[in-house]
C-alpha cells in the first residue's frame, strides 16, 4: 500500500444527500519531533522545558468539532507525544454499574470516560485515510482512557485492520465509494490495564465497573497520563520507537510517518443518544499529518 496524504470535503451534490468526497493533497500538516537529552516524566503536566521548544501542530477533529494540539520528542530509544484538547468536564467513569431496584440487578449504566487516541497508519490505499473511503487499512492504535488506563499510567496499545474478509466482532464499514470492508480492533499480545468486575449484591446505587491491574507484553508499551485542569486535558506518550513487537509500528527517525488523532474511540459505530457522550464510539480520522524527526 502506498502512503499518501488526504484530505476530504464535503460535497454537496443535492438538498437531500451530502456526499464524502476523498481527494488527495500535495501535502499534509507535518509535526517536527525534535531531539530530546533530558528525562520526560510521563505525569500529564508537560513542564519539562523540551516541550516548549517543541513545535505545535493544531490538529483539527471534525467529528468531535475540537482542536488537539500536538507536540513530539525524541530520544535514542524513545518517542514523546503530547496532546492538548479543552474540556469543559473531567469524566474518569466509564459504564457504571447501575442498580436497577425493580428488576434488584446492576445494569450497564450510560456514563463515559474521556479518551483521545493516536492512530499511526502502517498501511492504507492512496483513497483516503477515514474509515469510510472505502480503503483497507492497518493501523497502530494508542488509545488512552482517563478511567480504565490513566490511574495506571498506561495507554491501551491496539491494533486496528480494515480489510474486505469479515472477522469475529468486526463491525461492517460501508464506504463512500459503495465498497463494504469490516474492521476489528484487537489488544496487542497481553493483558490489558484494566479487568472488569461482576457485582451482584447491592453495595450502592453506582459502581465503578472496572479495576486497574499491571498490563502485561506487547499491550504494555505505551506510556501515557493525563491531567484535567481548567476545562483543558493534558495527555502525555512515551514508547520504544522499536519495541520489537511485531503488532506495533517501528519508528525510525530517518523516516516520515503517517497519522492522526482523534478525541474519540475510533469504532466505527454511529451517534448513541443514551451515552453522556453520545459520538463517543464513532470518531475517525478525515485528514492525517506525517510526523517527521528533526536530526538537528
């Protein structure tokens, strides 16, 4: 697959039916990683001086309608990501348990936790980066949960395929272009950060549904914590730029890297009205950046 830059525009074709129009550009926004000899510490507050000195990319989510500005380092062994998004409300509980006192269970409540994913893309066809192009893709997935991963310091690191052979759970993805491709996304090679409980006796009207545990493998290489502050999330990276997994994207600071960011879980899955954050599963990508290490 070739790695080009995309951009998509919403064309008008009627009253009644707006079309997504997926048309190459000569170039998308690139962020500079600069080099960085001084310790990052992975806390969410991004005070260490190399941030300053780091350019910022303003990375726009048409789906969620906000800006994320996006800073990068570097090391010998490392690459530092910095996302900044406002905020208005600092959510960390994701699907409560909630007591139902007519039929005496605990049922799924509809709270959601605040998320913001970095998608770097290993593979994609020249159509287009969004999901709904209607091109396969395979993509590297840090997905950071400010309840069920940032207590424990860690993002969860997924991997994503979008291909036209369907799988167990894949959500079927229809494309702009008529073509239906089926995407999964699946936990790197381990355990994740976080196990959810089974509670059957009362013990409150709301539950926290999910405990932190030590995430184990290939699931355990991205570093990442968040801080809420003043209606602003400060949401800070750090992996191996080789891990030397095979389900992660090896970065290699000769090279220029495709990807993108969004506030919310890529997932393919339509508007939930039910949820306290209702496009919270149907976020993608419409415009990618490349990343491009500065050698200086």
């Amino acid at each position: 697959m070739t790695k080009f830059h995309m951009k998509a525009f919403i064309c008008l074709i009627s009253i009644n039916m707006l079309v997504v129009c997926f048309v190459m550009t000569a170039g998308a926004a690139a962020l500079k990683s600069v080099r960085t000899s001084e310790a990052v510490d992975i806390d969410g507050k991004a005070d260490e001086p190399g941030w300053g000195k780091a350019p910022a990319l303003i990375a726009r989510d048409s789906v969620a309608a906000v800006d994320l500005e996006v800073r990068s380092m570097y090391s010998d062994k490392y690459i530092y990501m910095l996302l900044r998004f406002k905020d208005p409300d600092e959510n960390r509980l994701h699907k409560s348990w909630v007591w139902d006192p007519s039929a005496e269970v605990y049922k799924v409540g509809h709270d959601r936790e605040d998320i913001c994913v970095v998608k770097w893309f290993m593979e994609f066809e020249p159509g287009g980066v969004s999901l709904y192009a209607g091109y396969p893709q395979v993509a590297d997935i840090w997905y950071w949960k400010a309840g069920r991963t940032d207590k424990i310091g860690f993002a969860d690191d997924k991997i994503q395929y979008l291909e036209s052979i369907t799988q167990k759970r894949a959500t079927t993805i229809v494309g702009a272009n008529g073509t239906s491709l089926y995407l999964t996304r699946k936990g790197d090679a381990g355990d994740a950060a976080y196990i959810s409980n089974l509670v059957v006796d009362y013990t409150g009207d709301s539950v926290p549904r999910f405990d932190n545990v030590p995430p184990t493998g290939s699931r355990a290489d991205v570093m990442a914590k968040g801080e809420w502050s003043n209606g602003v999330w400060t949401v800070e990276f750090k992996r191996a730029l080789d891990t030397g997994h095979e389900d992660d994207l090896a970065l290699n600071p000769g090279t220029i890297y495709t990807f993108g960011v969004s506030r919310l879980e890529i997932a393919g899955r339509s508007e939930d009205k039910t949820s306290s954050m209702p496009l919270y599963g149907a976020g993608d990508i419409i415009s990618a950046h490349t990343l491009e290490f500065d050698q200086q």
